[in-house]
C-alpha cells in the first residue's frame, strides 16, 4: 500500500528574528519522521514561510508544536509588516501529496484546529477544502481587516472561530490561525526565445484563467470594455487553474512566464507547457525549455513523462527513472541548471531509508539472506523471484510495442505494460513486508508476561502478526498468480522472438506462489484459530493449482513456438 504523505506549509509572522526562526522550526526536527524541506524568511515582509513532510499524524503532531511556539514567541500587539496577516502563526495549509485523499486531508486539517482550539484557546479559522462555510473557503476574507480587525471580528455571530477561543483578551497575543486544506502548489516559469517582457506577458496573459483586459476591436489601445454595472471585461485565457506573468530574468537573459498552477488535477504541468508551447509559436515565438521552483509531486512528473511518451506512440510500461527523464528532456527542466530527481521530486526527497532490501544490490541481497539471520528468508525470496518473473514478461510488452511491423499494435502492449509494473511494484513491497511481518512476529515473542494482562497483551500481538504473516505471503502469491495471466499473453500474442523469456518468467511466477504457499503453511502451524487456518489453506490451496495449471498451459505455448 503506498504510503501516506502530505505537505505543510505554515506562514509564521516572523521574519526578522533568526533565534524565534529557529526556535519554531526546530520543533519539527524534534517529531521523528517528518522532514523539514525549507524555511524562507522575508525581513520585509516579517514572514517566514516553512515546508515540511511526513505521514499526517506527524506532520500535524509537528505543526502542532509549532504553532504553540510561534504563540510563545511572537507578540501579534506588536508585531508589523508587509504581508498581510492576522495571527502568530497566520496560515496552516494542509496538502495531500501521495496515498491520500483531499477527504482525508480535510479531516486532518480539523483534527489539527480542534486541538490547537483547545489546548492553546487560539481562534482558529477552516478555509480552503476544509472551510465549513462558503465565505471562509478563501483565506482573504477570513484575513479581511488582518490582526488590527481581529478584537471586532471576534464579536460578531458571523465570524465566530470554529475552534478555540473567541475572547480577544485571550487572542492579543496569538492572534487567529486559518487552519486548512488546500491542493498543491506549483511555482512554475518557462522560458522564451526573447528578452522581450512585453511579448511574454502576451502569451502569459494568453493561457492564463484571468486573461487579459477586454478592448474596443481587440487592439493594445482600444477602449476599455465595461458591462451594465460599470465592471472592466475580462477575456479569458485558454488555462484554468493557472496564474501568470512574463517577466525578464536577468541572470539568465531571457524572458519567462512566470506561473502557479492551483489545482494540477485539473490543469497539470504537462498540459501548460504544451499550451504555451502552441500560445507561443502563435506569436513567433519558441519555448526553449522550463524551470521548476521548489519541489513536484512525483505522480505529476510520472503523467507528464506518460503524456510525451503516448504522443512518441511509445510504450509507458518501463520503469520510473525513465518516464520521469523524458518529462525532464521534454519539457527542459535542466535547461537552466540540473533536476535532481532525487532533490525536487517531494517523495524522492524524504525517503532517506536506506534499509530497505530492494535497494541493496543483487549481491548485497544475496549475501544477506545468506547470512546468519532467518530474515529475509523464503518469502521475501519469493516475492522478488515473482517480480522478476513479471519483469521478463513486461519486456515482452515492451518489445512488442516497437517491433518493426507493429506500429499499429503500440497502444495494446503499452497497456499490458503499465499493468506489468504494477504487478512489479506490488511485488518488490512484498519483499519487505514479508520481512518486515518476521520481525512483527519476533518483537510479540519478546513483549512480557510476567501477570494475567501482560500475557494476554501478549497473546493478542502474536495472533495479530501470525496473521500479517499469513496474509502477506498470501498476497505475494495472488499478485504473482494475476501475473501469470499477462505472461500467458504475451506467451500466445507477444513478439515470438521472446516467447522463451515470457516461459522463464512463468517459471520464475510459479515458483514465487509455490514459495508463498510454503510460508503460508508453515505460518498457519502457529495459528491456534483452526476455522481461520482453514480458510487461509483453502485459500492458498486455490492458488497454488491455479498457477501450477498456468505454468503447464504458458510452457506448452513456448515450447511448441520454439520447436526446431
């Protein structure tokens, strides 16, 4: 199951002080497992905007503490500066970045003002996807007025907080919170082949959603439209979702379009790029490459690699690092200075786990489990003998999709290739999890027993990582089982020239539901639950006949394709 992960990005009303600055920010180095991205403070401004990431009950155990320092530190009666603001800590996003819902993030942002409304009595306000009324949803009304409106706001009915305080005596100091969830951000410039700021904010006002100001026979000069109520007319751009300026960077010489695209579901980066790419050469002009300011979800750059890729009526079904170079080479995001994967693309950023056993090398993992260790053993064996068996047959697919002969067929085996790796990353989980499932085990053998209570604490943890231990071969048995279906595929309509590598990987899936099937029972001995064991067998039981079945019917197909 991918992890959940969401992004935080409190503002705090604080930009001058290094020592409060720092302070505040290392509360969140003190919550294990969330990682602190960025702080940028702004002395004129007085604002420091931070960004960090983790699991959602870390991320807002982290923000928690935060806001209650930043209420300790920063006096609002006495605090100035540019940039609108009316708290201590003035803004609190919340932004679902991967495995998560905006439903669940909501939920989390709620969970987060209630306990800040409780324990610090600071007013908190929801906006954004977490807002309980329409007129809350844009954190600028909530704002209206800033900190020096804050002691009226809290009399009337209408703005009453939703969570914590609404006695301005008991708020002077702290000031309100808007507490929210919102979808990520994307600070987003692409480059022109032009010095011209003028005809850069031509395309920018092109695509974006505001447009550009309406004019008597649609010239520069011509006279401003206005409608009955003496309002300007706006023209639309072709983009929703996206704000945009050109500008000159003189650093680097040329004109840019500057831009934020505000909802990346509905308007993704790939889909701007090729819209000012068109907008652009329209006006003469070229796009010559694009620049990423801060970080990108990695579902974003994998859609776009998979976009370029179908427009080159190339197969999407390979691997990760590929997909994301040609988003990079496609769009020109190391134009202007390297993209590291690894440093911009948000997940790839905080897994600093160096544990896991699919990122040893093929020796490393062989001489482990050749160690003195029972794990990782004969199920984490069989998981990655699965994957690999899926492997050999989403070659297949992908060489089926470029065979001279085939142009027509590309589609098809990319398709059967996308749900090759999917079985390929299913599978390279299981191989931690199954050890992972070991070491659950051992540490319930190890909890005490020394009185009645302990012993059933103890008891329950052993029956509850039996289980685990029991389905997670389980599962490395169905996703290999499911494997098999797309092998015998490509076995009877794949290129015959790899008919041999779609039977060795029937071998390879086989054995890995034989390995399951093998951890399943032994597991089961410890399992005192017999109407549970016997579910788990038949289960299992199934399977294993399934792919032995499966196995005989894709070796028959190869070994009459490759008769002399």
């Amino acid at each position: 199951m991918e992890k959940k992960i969401i992004e935080c990005v409190p503002n705090f009303s604080n930009g001058r002080d290094k020592t409060v600055i720092d302070n505040i920010t290392n509360q969140i180095k003190l919550v294990e497992g969330v990682k602190l991205l960025s702080v940028e403070p702004g002395e004129a401004t007085n604002r420091t905007v931070v960004t960090f990431v983790g699991e959602p009950e870390k991320v807002i155990e982290a923000a928690f503490q935060t806001i209650k320092k930043a209420s300790e530190l920063i006096d609002m009666s006495k605090q100035t500066g540019e940039h609108p603001r009316m708290g201590a800590t003035d803004v609190c996003p919340l932004i679902p970045i991967s495995g998560i819902s905006m439903k669940e993030t909501v939920n989390y942002a709620k969970k987060l003002g209630k306990r800040v409304g409780e324990e610090l009595n600071i007013p908190v306000y929801l906006y954004e996807d977490a807002a309980t009324k329409p007129e809350r949803k844009n954190l600028a009304n909530i704002r209206s007025g800033e900190y020096e409106a804050l002691e009226e706001k809290l009399k009337q009915q209408e703005w009453k907080p939703d969570f914590g305080s609404t006695s301005f005596d008991l708020a002077k100091k702290t000031g309100a919170t808007a507490i929210g969830a919102r979808d990520f951000l994307i600070a987003y410039n692409i480059n022109l082949n032009t010095t011209s700021t003028r005809r850069a904010n031509a395309v920018a006002f092109d695509i974006r959603e505001k447009g550009r100001i309406s004019r008597e026979g649609g010239t520069l000069t011509g006279k401003i439209l206005k409608d009955k109520q003496g309002n300007t007319i706006w023209k639309p751009g072709s983009l929703k979702h996206v704000k945009a300026i050109g500008w000159f960077i003189e650093e680097y010489g040329v004109a840019q379009i500057s831009m934020n695209l505000t909802n990346i579901k509905e308007t993704p980066i790939h889909i701007v790029f090729d819209e000012v790419c068109k907008k652009a050469q329209d006006r003469g002009l070229r796009v010559t490459g694009s620049e990423l300011v801060g970080l990108i979800p990695l579902q974003s750059m994998l859609d776009a690699g998979k976009y370029f890729l179908k427009k080159q009526n190339r197969s999407v079904g390979i691997e990760d690092s590929e997909i994301i170079k040609i988003a990079i080479k496609t769009m020109g995001l190391d134009e202007l200075e390297d993209f590291n994967p690894n440093e911009k693309i948000i997940e790839y950023n905080i897994n600093d786990d160096n544990t896991d056993l699919c990122k040893l090398s093929l020796v490393d993992f062989a001489q482990k489990t050749a160690s003195e260790a029972p794990a990782p053993g004969g199920g984490s064996v069989s998981a990655y003998l699965g994957s690999l068996g899926i492997s050999l047959g989403t070659m297949v697919a992908n060489l089926s999709s470029h065979k001279r002969g085939w142009d027509d067929r590309w589609e098809e085996f990319s398709n059967i290739a996308e749900k090759g790796q999917k079985h390929i990353k299913k599978l390279l989980e299981l191989v931690d999890k199954d050890t992972e499932s070991f070491n659950q085990i051992m540490h319930a053998f190890r909890l005490p027993d020394s009185d009645s209570k302990e012993k059933q604490i103890k008891e329950e943890a052993i029956k509850k990582a039996t289980i685990h231990a029991i389905e997670v071969p389980l599962e490395i048995m169905r996703t290999s089982l499911e494997s098999m279906d797309l092998i015998m595929e490509m076995a009877k309509n794949g290129n015959p020239n790899s008919v041999s590598d779609a039977g060795v990987g029937a071998l390879c899936a086989r054995s890995a539901v034989i390995g399951g099937y093998l951890n399943v029972k032994i597991n089961c001995k410890d399992l005192t639950d017999k109407k549970l064991v016997n579910k788990f067998l038949n289960k299992a039981e199934k399977i294993k006949e399934s792919a032995i079945k499966l196995e005989k019917d894709i070796l028959k197909i190869t070994l009459e394709k490759i008769q002399l």
